[in-house]
C-alpha cells in the first residue's frame, strides 16, 4: 500500500506541476495583451482622429474651401498650421431656411486640440456657395 500511495503522490505533485506552468502561460499570455493594448492606444487614438464622420451637404470642393478658411484662421490664432475635419453635422437644413441657405457645426483637429465652428452656407444664385466660419467653442 505504500507503494501506491507514493506512486499517487508523485502522480499528484506532478499535476500540481503542471498546473502551476498552466497558470504561468495563462498569466503571461494575459501580460503580453494587456501590453500590447497599451501600446497600440496611441495609434488606435490617432486613427480615430485621422477619420472624419462627415454628415453634412457640401460638396468636396465646399469642404476644402471651408477647411481652408478654418485652417488660416487657426493659423492667424494660435499659430497651429495642423488642422482637419474630424466630423460635420448638418444644424439647419437649406429646405428649412427659406432661401437655400444651410448652417454646419464642425469639429476639427487643430494641433492636437478639438475646436468647434459653425458653417453658414449660402447659394449666390448661379451655382457657387458663399460661407462664413465662427468658432463657437471660445
């Protein structure tokens, strides 16, 4: 009886063995996706901030203009030559105005730092669009 209660012994220090090595990988594997997600925040982060979610109206050529605008004038403030759309939303929609006209709210990127501007879009009547940009987060 001594003998298989050794045998038993041995048998069960042996799985406690492997257990304790189970544990271990599990813990590392664990260590190394909690680090690798740390790391990859930041370029997480700027992905998101690279992409626009734009749901307004105005054509290409219009947002480039308008980003335009909004990029001399984070220049002329702050010195910042760094500046994209991050999103767009439509406020007023032109069959609400009466004359065609429509107002955005705009969240850019400017250096590092989330600013808002509203957008007023007018129709000149033969196919351009005038705009003004106010920022409305100072």
């Amino acid at each position: 009886m001594s003998i298989e209660q050794t045998a038993t012994e041995k048998k069960t220090a042996g799985s406690k063995k492997w257990l304790l090595i189970a544990l271990g990988g599990v813990m590392l594997i664990c260590i190394c996706l909690v680090a690798f997600g740390v790391m990859a925040i930041p370029s997480i982060m700027r992905m998101s901030n690279e992409a626009s979610s734009y749901s307004g109206i105005a054509s290409e050529q219009l947002k480039s203009d308008v980003l335009s605008a909004i990029s001399d004038a984070e220049r002329s403030q702050n010195g910042c030559t760094t500046v994209s759309l991050f999103s767009g939303q439509m406020m007023l929609r032109p069959e609400q105005s009466g004359d065609g006209s429509w107002v955005e709210i705009w969240q850019v990127n400017a250096c590092g730092e989330s600013h808002l501007y509203s957008v007023s879009f007018t129709p000149d009547g033969v196919g351009g669009t005038y705009f003004s940009v106010t920022r409305t987060d100072e």
